[in-house]
C-alpha cells in the first residue's frame, strides 16, 4: 500500500516538474513564454519593447536622411544651373591690371578695389567700392516717349599725400556712369584723426569757382569721367566673377556636407 501511494505521488510531481510555473510580482516583470525542445523558457517583454523603439527610431533617422539628401540635392541643382546660365550668358573677363596712371590691386573675394598711381612728388590712392547704391534715371526715348533706367553709384575715396609728414587730402567722391561726383573735402594727418573732425561745408556749398577748381585739381591727378566710365566697366565684370565664385563656394559647401 505504502508504495502504491509513492508511485501516485510520483505520478502527480513529473508534469510539475516537466512545466514549471512561474508568478509575476509586477508589471515591469511580465514575461512571455516559448518553447526549446521540451523546455518552456520565459522572455521579458520590455526586450520586444526596445528593439520595436529601436527599428522604429532606425526608419525615422533613415527617411529624415532621405529627405535631407534630396533637399540639399536640389539646392546643388539649381546653383549648377545658375552658375551655367550666368557663364553662358556672359562670361567674366579677366581684369586688367592697369589704367592710365594707376596699377589695380583687386582681390578676390573682397567687395573694393585699391588702385595706386603718382602725379609729380605726390602719392595718390584710391579705394573703389562695388556697386553701393542707384537713383532711377529719366532719359528720352524714341518718339518722345521717357523711359525709366537705373544709374548706378560707386564710392570713390581719393587719398593725396604730399612729402613724409603724413598730411592726407582726402576727396569722398561718387563715381557714376560717366562722371565723377564731388561730395566733401577734408585734411587727414595720417591714420590718426579724432572722433569728431571737422570735414568742412557740403561740397556743393562751396563757392562755384572753387568746385570748378577742386574739380581740375583731380582730373590732372586721373580722378576723371573716363575713370569713372572705366570703374562702371570693371564693377560690372567683378560683380558676375564675385556671384559666380560665391555660388561655387556655397555648392562646395553643401557637396561637403552630403558626403
């Protein structure tokens, strides 16, 4: 009898020992089962949790990636297709060097220009900005009819140095498209000047004698309408080389970037 009773004791331990039981003491620790061989194993579920967040955060990243490569790929787009209009439309020439009296330092990049020259014992310099600013322009067409242009305006900063004592005649001139414009005159001493200088009247205020004067005393020096025909030409020329060399830096910039 006594071992009839161990034999169903037996009996009703094997399918307990065959699939254990497991108990969940909280949410944080659920788990789901599944089978190796005839083993039930228990996997967490917060595991299926973080590699669906991962695949999820993988396929956003990667469509954010996509969207960026095309937006970058249609700005490079439209610059090689600006920078080929603007060369076949009209290419830069290569600047001259030199004009009349003056030798021409243009640097690439830069919005002026320097130019150098002599006249007798004194030293003459003049920084050229680019295009600066315009007034709109009436001019008579054909059949009596008017027609709005833009006249555009150039800044024009002569320097005049006479000896080693570091005294500047300095005109603020504006050069136009076939003339040189007066603004004001004043005396610098060299680099130094104070705050506030005093930089005389209004050009224009001046007695109409002198102007005419002040006016003869630059065109001997090359400060002239022809200099001015001639900066519009160049301006215009650097103004395409400086557009077209800025939208290739731009374009390598974002090349850079998409590889």
């Amino acid at each position: 009898m006594a071992r009839l009773n161990l034999n169903l004791n037996l009996n009703l331990i094997r399918p307990l020992l065959r699939k254990p039981m497991y108990t969940c003491s909280s949410s944080s620790s659920r788990t789901l089962p599944f089978l190796i061989g005839d083993h039930q194993l228990q996997q967490p579920i917060f595991n299926i949790t973080l590699k669906k967040h991962s695949l999820f955060q993988f396929q956003r990243s990667y469509i954010s990636d996509m969207r960026k490569s095309a937006f970058e790929g249609n700005i490079l787009r439209l610059l090689r297709n600006e920078i080929q209009y603007e060369l076949q439309r009209s290419t830069p020439t290569q600047p001259v060097a030199n004009f009349d009296i003056f030798t021409i330092d243009d640097r690439p990049g830069e919005q002026w220009i320097r130019l150098k020259g002599k006249f007798k014992d004194e030293g003459i310099k003049v920084e050229v900005t680019m295009f600066d600013g315009a007034i709109p322009a009436s001019k008579s067409g054909g059949g009596g009819s008017t027609r709005d242009e833009v006249q555009l305006h150039i800044t024009l900063i002569v320097n005049i140095t006479k000896g080693e004592d570091g005294e500047v005649l300095e005109f603020m001139c504006s050069a136009w498209p076939d003339s040189i414009e007066i603004n004001r005159l004043f005396i610098r001493h060299g680099d130094k000047m104070s705050a506030q200088p005093y930089t005389g009247p209004e050009f224009k205020e001046l007695d109409d004698e002198l102007q005419d004067s002040l006016y003869e005393f630059l065109e001997a020096r090359g400060i002239n309408d022809e200099l001015a025909a001639f900066l519009h030409e160049y301006m215009k020329n650097k103004d395409k080389t400086e557009f077209i060399r800025w939208m290739g830096t731009v374009k390598t910039f974002i090349e850079k970037q998409v590889e």
